[in-house]
C-alpha cells in the first residue's frame, strides 16, 4: 500500500469517551503528514502505532480549538523524544505567532525548527509537491476562514517488460525514458516505443479533506472525480437550521457534494456529539450517494 489516509479522531467540537477531534494521518510512499490536530492527537497516534518522529508536515484546517488543540502538545512531545529534524506546519497566518508565543511563555524551547507556511484567507492552489505528491488548498464555507486540502498521487513509473528488454539487447540509458512513457531512440536514429517495452504504471491515488464547512458548491470544482472524499457531516436532516446556523454540514449535504463532484467514495465524519452512533447519518447520506460510509477512528483507508 503506498498512499492511505488512517482517521485518529473524526469527533466534533466536544470529545467525548467514544470520539476525539479532528486529525488524520496520510502516508504516502514514506510521506507522512497530519491534517488537523486536534486535542490528544499524539495519544491517538501512539494508539495508532505512528511514530510521532516520521511526521514530516502538518496541516491546519482553521483555527477552532477541535482543529488544533492538539499542536503545541505535539511539538512538545517530539522535542522530549529528541527531534531534530525540521517540521513544516501549514496554516491560517496567526498559528505561528499562537504556537510559539505558548511555547516561548513555557520558557522551552524545541530543538528542532518550527517551519510556518501561512495560507492566506483568500488563498487557493498549490502548498506543496514533490516527485510523488502534490498538495493543494481551497476555500471553504465556515465561521473563520478554512481550507480543505487536496492531496494527488503523481504518475508512478512504468513497469519494464525486462525480458523484452534484454531479449533486444538494448542499453539501460533508455530506461529513464521509457519508465516515464517517453519514447527513445536508438543510436542509429531508429525510434523505440515506450509501450513495446513497458506495462501501465500502478494506480495513483487522490484524497479531498473538507472539514468544517456549510453546504458549499465551489468546493465541487476544486474536487471533481477525486477518488475518496472525506467530509465534515455533522447533523442530520432534522437539524439542517442548525448547521445552517453555525456554518456546518448535513449528511446529505456531504453526500450531494460527493455526487456533485463525482468521486468514488465519501467519508463523513465531525458528527455532533448529540448523536449516539452514524446510523441516520449513514440513512440519509445513502439516499442522495450510495458509495459513502462513516469515517470511524482507528480506520485506515487505501487510496492506492
Ligand atoms: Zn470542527
Ligand atoms: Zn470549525
């Protein structure tokens, strides 16, 4: 499995005994990054067996408390266990000033160096992207400004037909080319298709983070056909004033954007703590978007 996204707390603003807010881990081809910290997460992490170390960036949503309560305790932690290595945090502008203004009045100091990206109330793109992942932000519809993230698995490289390969006795410097689905030449001028020499690479995955949000079209744009969804539901239909109210989403809400933006699955999670258990969650979701399911903690889910 190379790229998969494990939920460590998918509760609401409260936590409660059954639930904690929000965190997830995503793993990609020995990435690995948090999105949204809540309270407790380095617990659910230690739950989760993640070692708390490999994390080599974190994304905020926003700046309720249920997003990232969890940060500073975090860096705590990694400090104690000896971290050097740099953490990268991306985030609405005044987390820097909020995280090292509460690490500074401790009198501590972290041996490791705190990297801030701020993302800009308006801002919508590219964040972050390496030769295996790209991630992206977009707006979403919520009290404070708050962003969803995007995260897309590059092409992986072809697979060599090695057999063919050897049997035409060709040299290795085409094998770049061909495992990026160039053709090559050889050096008497005469083309090599890539396709005779190779097979189709792995799948790649792709994952959309939308939490917290109100009911919120311009997000179907940003997440059209991505694979697997995850998105906010904290209320069911007889509660749709509320949500409404406090800039929050309904079951079906999350399960008519799915629809919308045509993705495989949906995930819904950051159910109000009003509610004993997903069922009529899950109901009501069903209806408008057969492919979803109720995004419990601990859960690991394959993007690729
Ligand atoms: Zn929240
Ligand atoms: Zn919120």
């Amino acid at each position: 499995m190379s790229f998969f996204v494990q939920f460590l707390g998918t509760g609401s603003a409260l936590p409660t005994a059954k639930s904690n807010p929000s965190c997830q881990y995503i793993f990609c081809q020995n990435r690995h990054f948090l999105i949204d910290c809540g309270e407790g997460s380095q617990i659910q992490l230690r739950k989760a067996g993640i070692k708390l170390q490999k994390i080599d960036a974190i994304f905020i949503s926003h700046l309720h408390g249920d997003h990232y309560f969890g940060l500073v305790g975090l860096l705590s932690s990694m400090h104690l266990l000896g971290r050097e290595k740099d953490i990268h945090i991306y985030g609405p502008p005044p987390l820097e000033n909020i995280v090292r203004s509460q690490v500074e009045l401790g009198n501590s100091r972290l041996n490791f160096g705190l990297v801030f990206h701020p993302i800009e109330d308006q801002f919508e793109g590219l964040l972050f992207e390496d030769k295996v992942i790209e991630i992206k932000t977009f707006k979403l519809k919520h009290k404070i400004p708050t962003h969803g993230f995007l995260l897309h698995e590059k092409v992986k490289p072809r697979h060599l037909l090695g057999e063919k390969f050897r049997e035409d006795e060709l040299s290795i410097a085409h094998i770049p080319a061909f495992k990026e689905g160039r053709d090559s030449l050889t050096e008497e001028g005469e083309k090599l298709s890539f396709l005779d020499y190779t097979s189709a690479p792995d799948f790649s995955g792709s994952y959309a983070y939308c939490s917290d949000t109100a009911y919120c079209e311009n997000i179907v744009q940003h997440i059209k056909g991505v694979d697997t969804l995850y998105h906010e539901a904290t209320f069911t239909n007889q509660d749709e004033g509320r949500a409404k109210a406090t800039k929050h989403s309904t079951a079906q809400q999350a399960a008519k954007i799915a629809s919308l933006a045509e993705v495989k699955t949906l995930y819904f999670g950051h159910m109000s703590a009003r509610y004993d258990d997903p069922k009529l969650h899950l109901k009501e979701a069903k209806e408008i978007f057969e492919n979803t399911h109720y995004a419990k903690e601990g859960l690991q889910v394959r993007l690729s």
